[in-house]
C-alpha cells in the first residue's frame, strides 16, 4: 500500500505542485549582505561629497572675493618704498629686519605659497597666533603687498 501510495503521488505531483526553475546566482542572504553594502556606501560617500562641493565652492568664490576692504586693497597700486616703510615700522620686530622670520615666520615666499587674499586677511585679522591684528587702510595694506612681492 505505501508502495501505490508513493507511485500515485508521483503520477499526480506535476499537477499538485507548480514548479519553476529559478536559477539563482548568489545564495539569498550573500545578495542581501551586497545590497546592504551598496546601500550603507551610498549613504556614507553622498554626504561626503556634498560637505567637498560645498567646501569647494566656498573656497573657490570665497569671502576674500566679497570683502570690500580686499576689493579695496587689491585695485590700488603700491608702492615698494612705502610698503618697506611700514615693514619696517610694524613688522621688523617677529619678522625680522630682512623678513627672514624670527618670531614670526621667513615671508621670503609668502608670496607664492599665499594669494594676496589670504594674506590681506591675516595682516587685517591677524588669524595665526601670536600674529597680532592690524587696523591699516587698503592703500597701505596695497603698498605692504608690493613689499612683499619685491621680496619674494
């Protein structure tokens, strides 16, 4: 009797049971795991990129564009002589009679490793310890920039 039963089930299963081949390349939980992993990626790099192109487009088109006081500064003309003039009256001390840095630093390429922006802002702000802040008009603050170009 078990011997039919088995025979008749085997006769009647095609038509108790719809089978479909699936052809499965990764088991389940390996597809699940790649999935979480894309997912958990693209969570952690967007805000990654979004805080770069933010920081990016601020650095590019920065501040130093907008300040007027910069504006001011980097449309005048100076002049050597007098920006040597006011080296010598307020810098000499940290930066040494020929700029070569004492307690302040060498400003022999200061030029070139800072834009005028940059600079401009340090001397007005005095942003780096133990720079002091400096409250000096745009054509001064021209003719010290010449200065340091002669320099450099």
């Amino acid at each position: 009797m078990v011997q039919s039963f088995s025979r008749d089930l085997a006769e009647y299963q095609p038509q108790l049971f719809h089978v479909i081949e699936v052809f499965v390349t990764e088991p389940s939980s390996t597809a699940a795991v790649h999935s979480f992993l894309k997912v958990g990626m693209i969570r952690f790099l967007l805000p990654i990129c979004l805080i770069f192109c933010i920081s990016t487009f601020f650095w590019f088109f920065g501040t130093y564009h907008s300040d007027p006081f910069i504006k001011a500064t980097l449309s005048a003309k100076g002049s050597i002589d007098k920006g040597n003039r006011i080296f010598k009256m307020n810098c000499v001390g940290c930066h040494g009679i020929s700029a070569q840095g004492l307690v302040g630093p060498d400003l022999h390429s200061a030029t070139s490793r800072l834009s005028d922006g940059k600079i401009i802002n340090q001397v007005v702000k005095g942003l780096t310890p133990p720079m002091p802040s400096f409250e000096i008009d745009s054509q001064s603050m021209a003719d010290l920039l010449a200065y340091m170009h002669s320099i450099n």
